[in-house]
C-alpha cells in the first residue's frame, strides 16, 4: 500500500471509531423507561406492576394507561383513584398521555412516600451518566387546593432534585423534559425517583413521569469536533508534503 493511502486509510478509521464510540456511548440502560411492559392501571404491590420497577410497598405509587388518569382512573388499596383533567371536568390540559406516549407513573408526593426504583447493571465507577425523562404535577381528582411537586433522582449516592412546580387547585403543569447528569459510584446502581411535594393538608399533589433513559455521557460536541478537526489537519499536513514529494 502506498505510504499516502496508507495514512489516509488510517485516519479514516479512527474518525469512524469515534463516531462509533459515540453511538455506543448512548445505549439506553434503563429496562421498560416508558413503563409499556405492565400489568395494566393500577396501584404498584395492590393491582399492577411494571417490568424492571418497583416500589416499597405501601408506596402509593400509579401507574395510567392512555387518557384513563381523568376518565375510569385505576384502583388501589383505597378503591377507585384518578387524576383532574378534562375528561372529569377540569379544563386544565392534561392530556391523554405524555410525549414519550402509552403508559405513564404518577406518584402521590405526600401520603406513603414510596421511590420508584430500578437496578441499572453494567455501570463503569465514577464514570458520567445522563439521565432523561418527561415529568408533570397535577392533583387527584375530587380534592382541592393549590399544590406543588418535584423529583428527586438519584444514581447511587448521586443526586439531583427537579425544579418545584406550584400548579392551582385542580391545575395540571404541562409535561417538561428534563436531564441531569449523575456519577455510578459501583459496577450496579439504584436508579430512584422519588416524588416530593405539598403542602400536607389532605390536597394531594401527584407527580408524574414517562420516558425514562440513562446513557453514558458523551464527550462534549466541541471535544469530536476538535479531535475531527485535528485528524482533518492531519490529512491535510499528509497531502502536502505528499505534493512536494512529487
């Protein structure tokens, strides 16, 4: 092979690792993130359950198919459960379900507090992780009052908490994306989510979530595009002095 192409062929291929390194980088780690894999509307540890999840019982924790959470709700230990919403006459906005689609959680963020936990394997210590997800707040339906709501997440003994959301009596927030970046501490972690809110006066705040992902964190764009940009000079220096060898 010619000395040229040889070189040539070289950086090719490590521009290709790269890209390469970056896609493998974002593999999803989380088992059944858009809780689609279930036993149906319900209460965890009463009438439902969701692949991969789980909840300390009696956390009271839900979960909603598709525009159920203000028409037929779920049931739990205390019986019949929804959420306010225009199906049960609260012209709020709530949708039918979360942009990520299907199933959602909602969990009450004052009574039985309970985290929505799963174990995520194959984690590299003290290496970065992203953690993705849509949350909402809104109330149960039949009771009044302002409230407010956040998340709590944790990877291990890393954590972020959400930004508190105060919606009106029988309001609902509107879905929000939101990311943070946590550490693993071992090879297997917690992942945890746990519903904080108020105020405790019988009014119950729900916090809601959908489409959870956790992916390894990538090098910054700046960080590929300065490593391309040096092997781009590299091809550049190459072709050169190949010019005034002619």
């Amino acid at each position: 092979m010619h000395p040229r192409t040889k070189h040539l062929a070289v950086a090719i291929a490590t521009m290709a690792l790269l890209a390469f390194a970056g896609t493998a980088q974002a593999t999803n780690l989380v088992t059944n993130g858009s809780f689609e894999s279930n036993g149906g509307n319900g209460q965890f540890n009463f009438t439902t359950t969701a692949t991969g999840w789980s909840v300390p019982s009696p956390g009271y924790t839900f979960l909603f198919a598709p525009g159920t959470a203000d028409t037929s709700g779920a049931t739990g230990q205390y019986g019949f459960l929804a959420l306010w919403g225009p199906g049960n006459g609260a012209a709020n906005g709530l949708p039918a379900t979360s942009p990520d689609g299907g199933y959602y959680i909602a969990q009450d963020s004052d009574f039985q507090p309970g985290a929505l936990t799963q174990t995520i394997t194959g984690l590299t210590p003290g290496h970065s992780y992203t953690v993705g997800f849509w949350w909402a707040a809104a109330q149960q339906y039949q009771f009044d009052g302002p409230t407010y709501d956040a998340w709590i997440v944790s990877l291990g003994s890393s954590s972020q908490t959400t930004a508190t959301v105060n919606i009106p009596s029988h309001g609902f927030s509107g879905w929000m994306y939101q990311s943070f970046t946590l550490t693993a501490d071992n090879t297997s972690d917690v992942l945890s989510f746990f519903a904080v809110g108020g105020p405790s006066s019988g009014v119950p705040p729900f916090a809601l979530l959908d489409g959870v992902t956790l992916t390894e964190t990538t090098p910054e764009p700046g960080t590929l595009a300065l490593l391309g940009s040096g092997l781009l000079g590299g091809l550049g220096v190459i072709r050169s002095k190949s010019w005034f060898k002619r």
